[in-house]
C-alpha cells in the first residue's frame, strides 16, 4: 500500500498556548498503520518533539528518529517540511517526501510560511464568522473590518500621512501604466519619465499615448545595469508628473537617491520593493505595487496617492480607471479582489511581527550582502550590476559561460533553489530575495554556489 | 483553561483512499486534555465513527454522543462543522462552537465546502511544486498548466466552440461595462440595451459615454420585477451588439428565451447564473461573469468572446483593456489573479463531478421550487417577481410588513441564515441560492420560514 502521511507541528509563542498540532493528515493507509502512527505520537507528546528556535520550527533529533526509523519500515511518507519550515527540509530529500522548495522567483513569489499556515488555517472559517473569506460580502461589517485594518497597518507601516488616499485597485502595474496619465496629465498633458528597465519603458510607450512623454533619462545602452545620472536641465518644470521605476525586478537596480523633482508630484512604481526599505511617502505624489512580490497574491494593486490629484481624469477615462472613483468609495465601488486584500493584510501584520520596514531593511540588507560579498569575492560568479545601484530584492549574476549557466540552473533545481533563471533580456541568473525569503534561504543558496565554484574552478 | 479544539473528518471515496483525518487542531489545552483526547480517537476509530451519505460527512451518533459527553466534561469545544458540512451543524450549535453558517449572500458568496476543503489541504504546497499556487511565476509550467486545464474544462462545461476564446480578467463586471463598447463599438458606434436592473442600467450608462445606446426595452416602471416585452422594431439592425443581463441578480429575474437580434452580436452579463443552468454559448457573440457568485473568489472575470470580434477597439481604449491583448497573450499578458483562476479551475472541476451544468442544473430547479412553491402557499410571505421571469439564483420575497421582514432577518440570523437581508432598491429579504448552496441549505430556510409564519400568523 502507497500513499502519504501528512504532520505538521507547531508550536505557538503566546504563553497561554502549550502546543498545536496544525493537522495530521494520513490517506491511502489502512486503520493498522493510522493507529501505529497514533501510537507513536502517544509515546512521543509534542511537549517532548517540539523546540522552538528563531522563526522556524523543527523536531528535535531523538523524536526526528523515532519517526523516521517508523516510515522507513512502511511503504509511505512523511511530510512536515512545509509546516516546520526550510531548517528542517534537507532531513527530508527525497521521493517520498513533499518539502517546501527555496524559492527565488521574480513574482508570484515566495510569501511568508507563517502567514500561509495562518491563512490555511482559517481558510474554510474566517473567526466567528463562520465562512470563508472568499465567501464574504464586500458589504459586510467582517469584510469592511478587514478592508479597514489592512489600509491602517499599511498606513503605520509606512508612515503615510492622512492627505494621502490608500486604495485597493485591480489589473496590476500594467493597468496602472494607463491610469496615470489618464489621471494625472491633466493640466499640461506632458510627463518626465526615466526609463531603468523594461517596465519603466512600457509605462512610458502606455503614457505617450495619452499625451506628450519626456525621456529624462535611460540606461537601454547598457542593459540598464544602473540608474542613470540624471540631468536636471532636461527636468520639464511644467510636466504634469515625473515618474520613476524605484526597483527594477529585471535588472536588479534600485533608486537610493530620489531624484529632486521640485513642486512637479513625483509617481513610483514600487512593485518589487515595497515594504522591503524605508521610503519617505511625502516625496510622492503617487506610489503604486502590484502585491506579487512583497505584499501577497497577485491580483491585487496597492495605490497610495495624494489627495490633491484625484479627480480631473480625462473625459473618456473608464469609469474603473478613474482614481477619484475609488478613493471616494474606499476601494468598494464594485467588488474588489476580497481574498487578496485579506491575505495582504495578513502579510501587513506579519511585517509589523517582525519589527515593521526599518527591521526588514535590516533583514535585507544583511541578506543582500551575504549574495553580494560573494559575488564579489568570487572568481567564477559576477554580478551583472553597476554596485552603487544593487537592489535589495533581485540579484541578477552570471557565470562564465552559458553552459555553466545551464548547469548551475540545472543543479541548482536538483536542491530545490527554483527559479534561478535570470530573464531573457539578461540571461545567467537572478535571485529575488523579497521579504518572505528567510536568510537562511540565502545563507544556503550561497553555500551552494561555493560548492559549485568549487567543483567547477 | 478554555479554547477550541478543531477536527475535521473526510471520508474518501476512491477505493484506495481509506479515511483521512484532515487535521486535528488543537491548541490551549495542556497535555494531559490532548493525550485524553487521543485515547478517544483510538476507541473510535474513524472507520467506526464515519458515515458517508450523499455529499455531506458526519459523524454518527453513538461516537457524536461520546465526544460530546467528553468535551462536555471539559472546559473547551469541539469545532467539526466545516468539514463534516452542513448536516453536522445543528449538534454543535452553541457557544463554544464555531460553526459554518448557511450563506445566502448574493455575492461573494458560499463557494463548495469540497473545494473550499481542497484548496485548504494544497493551500501551503501544491502537488510536488513545492510551494504555494499563489507564490508561483505566472510563466511556470506548473501555473500554465492550471491554466489552461481551467479553460479546457470551462470549455468542455459550457461547450464552448473553438471560434470562442476564454479569457481570465480583471476588474470585474464594472471593468466589462467599458470595454465592450470600447471594443465592440467599432462599426457604426451605436450599441442596443435592455435594462433589466441596476447592473443593465449601469452597462448602458458607461456605453453611452462611448457611443450611442439604444434602450430597446427596460423594466424599471415596476422596480424591475420582470424581463420586459420586447417590440423588434425597435432593435437597431446596424446596433455594433445588442446587450443584456441574463439573470438580475439584485432583483430575482432571468431571461429564458434570448432575443431573436439576427446578425447583431449578443452580449451577456452572466455573472450571477454562469455554469447554473444550460446555455447556448453560439447564440452569444461576447459573455461574461464576475467569479465571485458561482465561480471562485472575486477578482476574476471570465471573458468568452468569438474571434471575429477581436481587434479595432476604440485609438484611446488603454491597453490592459483590449480584449485582444489578453487573447493573444493566453490571458498572460501581465501577471494574471493565479490563485483565483486556480480556484476556478478547482470549482470546474467540482461542477463536472457533480455531472456537469445539466445536473447542476436540474438541482438548482428543485432547490428554487422548494422556495417558490413555499412562496406560492404561504399566507405570510411573498415573492416580489413575476412568476414567467423567476430567477433560479436569487429568490427575494417579502413579508406584509417593515417590522415582520426585520423580525425575520433577526431570527434567521440567530439560526445561523445569514445575509438574507434584501437589496435595498427591493427590501425585504433574498435568499440567493448559487450552484455551491446545498439542496439541504434551501430546505432547511424553508423549514424555518413555515415555523415562521406558524409562530408569526
């Protein structure tokens, strides 16, 4: 008889909470081996198997024994990596078990493991409600509780002043690309617009569109591997907006300097940094993030505007395009992406447990440096961007060959490091190290890019 | 010492798959409660104290009497009613239990506990990916893959011809509202529209600022209590599409007979009746749903357009609203809602083993006649529409007087009936009833509004 048997341990922080087993999930098994397993867990109480250590939760080695001498006598598995988290998922390579891979990718990305097992948890019934999230009314008080919530964590998080609006909107950057110049080229119909990579050029080619766009500055001639130095003559005093990409998820470059755009609003995409650094909000007019990198699933845009710019949209504007439209309905003009909004706000909460923006930034800087200090260390790997402008969440490298890039990718994947591959426009790798890696993912990673150095001088 | 214990119990039905405890949670109890509690999972086997019986799981009465004795020793709850489904409620009503209610929201609203149960149990690792669906690359062959079983098996559901493409949006129905004339309008600018609701009226208001609107019929002379007579002369034989709203959702009507519109594509807002009844998608040129009634958690609007359609849309029509974009991207021109399509792929999958939309269906017809024949005897209560155009989906009905309908409200709310509360443009109440409330949900509102009346007459 094959199959699988599911464990998950955790154990809560809270005094008043001894221990919770989250689930024991056992199919494909006769009532002989369910009550074997059962007996096991008798023998060993959770009080006993159980420690508790930083973030991740683990077995200790006796117990880890026991189970393991018990499966390795059956014709099944067990899997408790994607509860106790990364520490634990090298004891447990193999076919039989599932595990929780390090996941570096671009976007959908990883999300906070503790986040996901609250959210499980709680998946079917929300509270005292009674249902799911999902199966909410927008309308109801539990909903609107939720909506609220997660607009003033946000709002703490990153200290955005009460003249700035927080909106929950749908159709992710792409359809931002529109809704800011249909929105905010509305007196001179000309915009400044700095173009770092890929996204930033979209934007600029969606905005033209609409009215008479300024190209500032670009850094195409060189793969955009830096932010370019900007020139302030060139700066359009009159432009309606000037509009910066502050983390460029292709190319691994970030804005450390705002560029000094006087009374003109300045408007940023902040998809893939997010929540990841401290970002003073009053230089802004506007500030957006799709949620799939740092905030939560896809599918939901964070807007953060000031008040002063909503309205005046141009007249053949879609209604659901319109800023003013939603900021006066409080993101409840229709039916907006409720799961998503819940969940984000759930990772608003776990940023805060974690000692909110600064203590991230900390976090990742130190997990940046760990990937950089390699890199330049190294003699076989190089990162492919100018240092003064390295981003904190993607890290784009190369080796130097392609077939050593194929190689590392393929091995790579063999130790469950996913989505190494570095975008086409770029080639070699990237690792996008957003706020839900944990170092440890990284700390591994680079052990293993060591290793590979090593077998490959 | 007080807290909740969580069990859950799934029985499966492939003759391999013996029981599975879903998971058991338990948390602020000490030790020696969880080792007690063990001990009695192990003079009740599971094999012993599950039933099978139609869809829903419980568990029987001597082993039901058991764990209640027990815990009504205990200071603590026992909470299986969201996984053991409906027919366990009614036991374990009472403080200490949550429970899940019977939802009667007209949207977002109750999704199928089996699915729900589903994408809880691969909510943290999905098959052997390793991770999350909501934290993978759009671009990965795993996401892919989810994707495009969900459009083979919306086809196969809906019989959907290959001239058709099926497109995963968002935005909603708000967002539908623009782009079909943005894309439609592109012939003669001028568009046919039957107001049938508020959503209609809405739809023709956004069209017009496009182009020309027809209102060829509307109902709102009786606060849209029918689908109105159509007079064909009245069509516009150059309309570039004639537009309308196949069930009404705030108001309880639905088209059962589609206009005879020649040549004119037809459009349809389907949202509160997609996959509930048989349709034929060839007489439609566009149709669209919101997900968050019938198909999964909002954010995801399903477009099915035929080919010819594609193209010309209107010079200043924003990119992300091109249908023909998404058509030629696969719905992949941007990050795309991952988990809500995955969740819709999953509800597809239900609704094809509960045998498809003619058996979805036949049940919808037999839960709304146990309300409309309840209607239709009562001496107290009353449906607001006419019986001709009577929806399958949401059924309003009134009782004689403003106090009685709150009376109502209260009580059913205290039986754990929620979101029975009518839209405010009809009062009174309406019960919605989409593809995932269990026959077993309308019976026992039905059970309740006759004790109702009796007490009430």
């Amino acid at each position: 008889m094959k199959g699988l048997i599911s464990m998950g341990f955790l154990l809560y922080t809270k005094d008043s909470i001894h221990f919770c087993i989250s689930y024991i999930d056992i199919c494909l098994f006769n009532i002989d081996i369910f009550l074997q397993l059962f007996e096991l867990f008798l023998r060993y109480p959770p009080k006993i198997f159980l420690h508790f250590k930083k973030n991740i939760f683990y077995i200790d080695g006796s117990a880890c024994r026991a189970i393991i001498n018990f499966i390795n006598q059956k014709d099944h598995g067990l899997f408790p990596s994607h509860i106790i988290g990364t520490h634990f998922q090298s004891h447990f390579k193999g076919g039989l078990f599932m595990e929780r891979v390090f996941n570096f990718s671009a976007g959908p990305s990883m999300l906070p493991l503790e986040v996901l097992e609250q959210a499980q948890k709680e998946f079917v019934c929300y509270g005292s409600s009674g249902m799911s999230v999902m199966e909410m009314s927008h309308r109801s008080k539990v909903f609107e509780g939720i909506l609220e919530k997660a607009q003033a964590d946000l709002r703490d998080l990153m200290h955005i002043p009460d003249n700035y609006k927080i909106l929950f909107l749908q159709g992710g950057g792409s359809t931002q690309f529109a809704m800011i110049p249909l929105n905010l080229m509305n007196k001179n119909n000309k915009a400044d617009y700095v173009v770092t990579g890929q996204w930033a050029k979209k934007a600029a080619e969606e905005a033209a569109r609409y009215g008479k766009v300024n190209i500032v500055a670009s850094s195409a001639d060189t793969t955009f591997d830096r932010i370019p130095e900007l020139d302030e003559s060139k700066f359009d005093k009159h432009a309606d907006y000037f509009y910066i990409t502050l983390n460029n998820t292709i190319y691994g470059t970030r804005w450390t300097k705002l560029p000094n755009v006087g009374d003109v609003p300045l408007v940023g995409d902040m998809s893939s940094s997010i929540l990841s650094e401290e970002i003073d909000i009053t230089k802004f007019g506007l500030l957006f993030a799709g949620a799939q990198k740092n905030l939560g699933p896809a599918g939901v845009t964070v807007v953060i505007i000031r008040e002063d710019l909503l309205g005046n949209a141009m007249d053949f504007t879609p209604t659901m395009l319109k800023y003013d439209i939603h900021a006066k309905n409080n993101s409840l003009y229709n039916t907006p992406p409720t799961y998503g909004i819940y969940f984000m706000g759930r990772v608003f909460e776990w940023v805060k447990a974690q000692g909110g923006v600064a203590a991230m930034q900390k976090r990742n800087e130190e997990k940046a440096a760990l990937l950089y200090d390699f890199l330049d260390s190294s003699a076989l790997f190089r990162g492919t961007v100018q240092k003064k402008d390295r981003s904190l969440m993607n890290v784009p490298f190369v080796l130097p060959t392609e077939e050593l890039n194929a190689k590392f990718i393929k091995e790579a994947g063999e130790k469950s490091f996913v989505n190494l591959k570095g975008h086409r426009t770029v080639g070699g790798m990237r690792a996008s190290i957003y706020n839900a890696m944990p170092k440890e993912g990284v700390e591994a990673l680079v052990a293993f890019m060591k290793q590979f150095e090593a077998e490959n001088k």
